[in-house]
C-alpha cells in the first residue's frame, strides 16, 4: 500500500479481554516495528521483525505480548488478559531494512483502552 | 544504555519566527543516528529529518536544518519562518545498533498568527 495501515484505529476493550492488534507495512518493507506510546510520552519500543522473525522482541513488557509476522508482510500484536495499564496508542512502523537511515514510515497507530 | 532528553515540555513562536527545539543524547556507541520526528493531532508519526554520526555537515531539509554538536550530544531542531501547520508534538530519537529506535518525551510546538 501507499502506507503503514493499521487497524482499529480505535480499540475500547474490557479488563481481562484479548486483543489483536493489526499492521499492513508498505509492500516491499522487511522491517517492522512495534511502539507504544503512553499519554505524554514519547513512543516505546516493543518488538522487531525482519522478515518473517523477530529479532528482537526486548521490549515486549510481559509473555502477555505476543506478535507474529508469519508470512513477512501483515503483523498482527496480541494481548492477552488485558490490564488498564495497557491502554495506550500502539505504532507500527516498517523500514525497507533494518537500520534504515532515512527514516521509518509510521502508521496513524491504534488507541486502545481497557476499561 | 541509549537515552535522549528533551527538557522543553512546550514551546511558543510566532508565525514567521523561527524556533530551535532541544535534544540531548547519551550513547557510547560510537555509530548511530538521530532523527526528528513530528506528531500532529492525527497521532501519525512524520519523519522530517535525519543526522548520522559520522556526518561532516549539519542535516538540513528545507525549513528544517539540525544543529548537531557532536561534542556536547546535542542535536537540536530548527525550524525556520514557522507556519500555523508546524503546530504538533516533536519527537527527537537515536537509533543505534541495527535498527530500534528509543525516543525523547517530546516538546509541543504551538504557532500563533
């Protein structure tokens, strides 16, 4: 696509729910990249791909994140058991490789609340 | 540990001034990059401009230009004859390593007529 698309924009939710976050990159990007970003704050990194693995999933904050990219293009993020403290607006990002210099092209992001 | 600071919680300017946005980073990583990135209301994350590490000269893309002092870490964004649309949140980030990105808080940009 034109774009990082990324679906729901908006995700109302309630405490303990699962949830399924999706990300459509830019055709032909092989890096993606996972953000959240809290009220105020600046976003955090969650998890990167390249290709179809993760390269590196540090900042995933508990096993209650999980994301999967399995055929190197759509990624979808899933929480389950959602807490309050999840709510937030959640970035995807997708570069043509790992490292890009010129800039990763982000999405409009999914707010989600847990109620 | 990589860290970027950015003390100004908000800004105020003048259509047509020009305004100089604050970042600090901390890395002993001798190779990485900086990035600025804008954020309207939309929430979409824009990228304006970026400065590598081994860059002799200042990054500068048409109203934007970064003032990188490599010795003191800083890497501040100016914004030059400011227009009513550069109102937004303003995000500096470093990338070092192979690809993640790790984000200041931010500094609000508000231009008035």
């Amino acid at each position: 696509g034109a774009g990082v698309s990324q679906t729901p924009s908006n995700k109302v939710t309630e405490k303990g729910k699962y949830v399924e976050l999706r990300c459509d990159p830019i055709s032909g990007h092989t890096a993606l990249y996972w953000y959240r970003q809290s009220l105020g704050q600046g976003p955090e990194f969650l998890i990167y791909f390249q290709g179809t693995g993760a390269a590196d999933d540090s900042g995933l904050p508990n096993d209650r994140f999980f994301a999967v990219r399995p055929e190197g293009s759509v990624s979808t993020l899933k929480i389950q058991r959602t807490e309050r403290g999840d709510s937030a607006v959640y970035l995807c990002a997708s570069s043509p490789v790992g490292g890009a210099s010129y800039g990763y092209t982000f999405g409009s992001g999914t707010r989600l609340t847990v109620v | 540990a990589q860290k970027i600071t950015q003390t100004q919680p908000g800004m105020f300017v003048q259509e047509k001034e020009a305004v100089t946005l604050d970042c600090t980073y901390d890395t002993s990583d001798p190779s990485y990059g900086l990035f600025w990135y804008k954020q309207p209301s939309s929430g979409e994350m824009i990228f304006l401009i970026y400065q590598g590490s081994y860059d002799q000269q200042n990054a500068t893309e048409g109203r934007y230009s970064l003032n990188f002092q490599k010795a003191r870490k800083s890497a501040n964004l100016v914004i030059s004859a400011s227009q009513l649309g550069d109102s937004a949140m303003y995000f500096c980030a470093m990338r070092t390593g192979y690809s993640t990105l790790t984000f200041g808080k931010g500094t609000m940009l508000l231009v008035s007529p």
